[in-house]
C-alpha cells in the first residue's frame, strides 16, 4: 500500500459479506405490474364527438324556464329530460336544476351554450338515468354550475356534489366549464367520467372531481382546487374499477389530500401537470438529520408510518394508485407533502419529465419500481426512491435526498431501517450482540442503464438485500455525518458493468462484494465538498473526472477502463497517488 495523502489515503477495509450468492435476488422479477391500455380503449366516437344539431332549446330565465318539447318537464325552476335527443341550454338559473331521467337505453346530450345554473340545496346538474349522457361545451362559450353551499336529500341518492351523475358521463367540447361546490364534491360520477376536450374550472371543499369506476381523460385543461383529492376515483366492489387513465391535457391540482388518486391503477400518457398536495413539501413530516443512518431504538429513528404523520390519516400524495402506476409520457412538477409518485404495487416510467418536492418519497412502490426512459430530478424529499426491487433500465434520474438516496426495503415505506448496514451491526454497534434489527429482507437494485446521481444526507444507495450494477453510469455523493455510507447492502453488491463513482463516510463503508471490471476503493482522509477527484491511468490518460458537493472520505469508482490488478493514479485535490485497481 503506497502512502502519498498526509492525510493517509488507504484502501478501504471493505465491510463486505462473505459467501453470498451474487445472484441471489439481482432481478427485480415481483410485483404487480398494469397490462397498458390505450386511448382506442378508453374512448368511443360517441365520448369525443361534438357536433350538434339545432336540438331542443331550454331557455333559462332566472327565475323560469322555457322549453317547448314533450321531452322536457319544467316544475318551477327544476327542469327534468326524460328522452334521448340533443338538448341546448342557455341563460341563468338562479336557484334551480338539471336532472336527466331517461330510459336505461337513451344517450341524451346537453349542450351548454352559455349557462349559469345555481341550486342552493342540491346538485346543479343531476344525472339519474340514461345509459350515457354527453354534456358538449359550445365553442366560445362560458358556463358555470354551482351548489349554494349545503345539500338536502331529494330522493334516496345521497347527492353530495354540484355536478351528481348515477351512470356513465361524457364532458367534450371547446367552450369553459366553472363548478364551484362549497359544502361538498365539485364533480361526481358513480360509473365511467370521460373528458373529451374543453376547459374546466373546479373548486371544491372535498374532492375535485370523483368517480367510481374511472376517470378517463382524453384532452382537455384543468384548474382543480379541492380539500380533499383534486382528482379520485374509487370502487368499494370491484378491485379493477376506480382507475384513472390520463391520455393528454394540462392539469393544475391544488389539494388538501392527493393531487390524483386511483384506487385500482393509474395511467398516464401525455400531459402537462402542476400539481401541489398537502400545502406541499414545506409540510411533510420533517425528519431530524442530526443522526443519519440512526439505529434502531435511537431518538432519531423515522417512525415507520405509511402516510405523513401518524395521527393523521390524510394523504397528501402527488400521483398515487392502489394499484400499479404507469406513466409513459408528460411534464411533471409535484410539490406533495407525502410522497410525490406513489403505487402500492409497482410503479413504470416510460418517458416524460418530473421535477419533485416532497417531504417524503419522491417515487415509492411497494413491490417494483422500474425506470426505463424520460427525466426524473427530485430536489427535495426525505429518500428519493424507495421500493421492495428497483430497476433502472435507462432514463436520467438526479435527486437529493436527507436519508437514503435509493432505499431497497420491504414494508410500508419502511425506509431502511431494517436490513443493510442496519441488520449487520447490533444497536451497540456490534454484530450479533441481540441490540439491532435482523436483515430479512429480499429488497434489491438493479441499475442496467441510464444516468443517475445520487446527492444523499444518508445512505447514498442502500440495498437490503442485493445490488447489481449491469450498466448506466451513477455517481452518488454523500455525507461525512453519522452512521452513513455510499453502499449499503446486507447480502451483495456486484458490478458488471457501467460507470460508479461514490463518495462519502468512511466509518461504515462498504465496497462492491463482487465485480467483473476493475474497482477502486480508498480512504482519502477528510475532503472538503467540491474537491475534484480524477482517476488516469499509469500512463497519464485522464478516465474520469468528478466534484463531490458534499465532504468525503471514502472513494469508490468502478467503469470499464478500469482493469483489475492493473495501476491508475487517483487525485484528490492536489495530492495524487497510484494504487492498484482490485
């Protein structure tokens, strides 16, 4: 070992695992994952067409109504449609309604040209029967329909909303839609809510927009304000149903709970979103940074609690499904005060852009969480990625996290207390002594391809269970602070391929257990945040080049030009030393 740091720079003693299998749960093969639909299943011609003939006029006239066909009944300022046919609204209802009781057969359709309907006790549009009911927003047109702020029974349907639908209901057309409900839901639908075009305008004292079996959006540009949920769907029944699928449009979510909520799966296409959950990430449970890493039974240790905060049962997620999430495409800002993008089975990004603040996750899965393609940057959140498996098969990922950059652990966004450097070394610090958590987790990693960088107050990548490098080129930062490390694994941690560069703490440092291309893994002393590092090879060519932002200490670079057994010179600032690639 050649000593030419005054500040002693040695090769790790890495904290390795020995006789591991290095195959042992390198793929990330579980999960649930979404089957993707498409827009030719999602809509029909009928969702997205538009035009209309000369139809039935209903003139609204304040305080009454006039209308001149059999089909439409008027008692006082309640107008009731009871067949199929296209009927045109316009003019103000101060305090009244539209209700459709059609056949089960009919597919009515409304088209507002010009309207402002209020109703002070009830639901301003009121869909009872039909098989479908397709309200088209006039070209040019503005039109609101509003509840006065309290609702009171009318029949057996519990009609908590300014827009209350029992079956399936279509929104097309180019003109603009304001639905103000202040005393309960802006929209609601209890079977299929399609949008088809226009622009709406929602505020709500609960959720936004709401539906039972799924929220289907093929275009449109959305304002949502919502104490609860900005968009939710839900089925009690039937686990496939309470999907949303998101083909295109501009949406702006402000909610007191979750941005948009799918009970089964949620899928997106294309889209423009701005979505703020929980009053945002300056929210979130705030966890302590004066102990990262903390064991368990420390002061410091995060609570293992699924949503923000314990007492509270709100959640205040960006995007979150109870099923899988996909997202093939869109721009992204998420401001949440819980997890940013979060599935409770898997969650796939196949393209698209997010940029991320949250107090918690930025994307969280229970089972697998894959990266294929697009750009994720996570600028503030508790742990960047945290799932059960994590792929990475391409894409570009940077986020900065206050714990652990990657997190691999089993559990309700358990975080990694448990397994790992955590599971390895007792409470007291030493191995076997009863004081910590035993490592049973089958977490792993899996980085094929892409670009990651990692900015982590914790862990920099934390496996509990198995990491696997294969591809891609990933450079993590860490912290000098506390019980911290670059890697973090309990069983493995191979590298095949790709680039690593990592720096951090060396107090509980780990290196690869495993590789098929050269590694260097070196205590460097105490460096200063933006100390360039350079590794060359004996013959002066330059590899690579990387400025940590944080202090370092430790290390540990891998890529393909680096070859096992041969010398490479590592400078560090201004002091350089050659040493011999393991």
């Amino acid at each position: 070992m050649k000593r030419v740091f005054p500040l002693a720079l040695a090769i790790i003693l890495l904290l390795c695992a020995c006789g591991t299998d290095k195959k042992e749960d390198t793929a990330a093969t579980t999960g649930t994952t979404v089957s993707a639909v498409s827009d030719e299943d999602m809509f029909t011609n009928r969702d997205q067409r538009t035009e209309y003939e000369a139809g039935v006029a209903i003139m609204l006239n304040g305080s009454s109504v006039s209308c001149q066909s059999s089909a439409v009944k008027v008692d006082g300022t309640t107008v009731t449609i009871t067949d199929e046919g296209t009927y045109v609204l316009s003019g103000t209802l101060n305090d009244g309604r539209i209700v459709v009781d059609a056949e089960e057969s009919d597919k009515p359709q409304l088209v507002l040209n010009g309207v402002t309907i209020t109703s002070a006790a009830s639901a301003a549009l009121y869909v009872l029967e039909g098989d479908k009911v397709v309200v088209t927003l006039a070209e040019g047109t503005s039109n609101t329909l509003a509840n006065g702020g309290k609702f009171v029974a009318v029949d057996d349907n519990d009609i908590d909303a300014a827009v209350f639908s029992k079956q399936d209901l279509t929104f097309n057309g180019s003109g603009s839609l304001t639905v103000t409900s202040p005393a309960g839901h802006g929209i609601v639908c209890k079977d299929d809510l399609v949008f088809a075009g226009g622009t709406y305008t929602v505020t709500a004292a609960s959720h936004g927009v709401d539906a039972n079996d799924s929220i289907r959006v093929a275009s449109g540009a959305f304002t949502v304000e919502a104490g609860k949920d900005g968009f939710h769907a839900e089925n009690n029944d039937d686990a496939s149903l309470g999907f949303v699928y998101l083909s295109n449009g501009t949406f702006t979510v402000k909610a007191e709970g979750d941005g948009i909520s799918a009970g089964a799966y949620l899928q997106i296409e294309n889209g423009s979103f701005d979505i703020v959950a929980g009053g945002g990430s300056v929210n979130g449970s705030k966890k302590s940074s004066d102990g990262w890493g903390g064991r368990p039974g420390m002061p410091w240790m995060r609570s293992n609690a699924t949503d923000t905060a314990e007492e509270s049962s709100t959640s205040m997620k960006g995007l979150k499904a109870a099923g899988a999430v996909l997202i093939n495409g869109g721009t992204f800002t998420v401001d949440a005060a819980d997890d940013a993008v979060h599935a409770d089975t898997s969650l796939t990004m196949n393209g698209g852009t997010l940029t991320i603040k949250t107090g918690d996750d930025g994307f969280h899965a229970e089972e697998t969480l894959t990266v294929n393609a697009g750009a994720v940057t996570i600028t503030e959140s508790y742990e960047g990625l945290e799932a059960l498996h994590i792929v990475i098969n391409g894409g570009t990922v940077t986020l900065t996290a206050d714990d652990d950059g990657l997190n691999a652990a089993g559990g309700n966004d358990s975080s990694g207390f448990t397994g790992g450097r955590d599971g390895m070394f007792g409470g007291s610090g030493g191995k076997g002594d009863g004081g910590g958590i035993s490592s049973s987790s089958n977490g792993s990693i899996v980085i094929a391809g892409g670009t990651l960088s990692v900015t982590a107050s914790g862990d920099g990548i934390d496996a509990n269970g198995t990491l696997e490098i294969t591809g891609g080129y990933t450079t993590v930062c860490g912290p000098t602070q506390g019980d911290t490390a670059t890697l973090d694994y309990d069983k493995s941690a191979v590298i095949t391929g790709g680039t690593f560069i990592g720096t951090g703490a060396a107090r509980m440092a780990q290196s690869f257990s495993g590789s098929k291309q050269g590694v260097l893994a070196l205590s460097v002393g105490n460096q200063a945040a933006g100390t360039e590092l350079t590794v060359k090879t004996a013959a002066g060519k330059t590899l690579l080049t990387h400025t940590p932002s944080l202090p370092y200490a430790v290390v540990i670079v891998s890529s393909p030009d680096i070859q096992s057994g041969k010398n490479y010179t590592v400078q560090v600032g201004d002091q350089s030393g050659s040493f011999t690639a393991e």
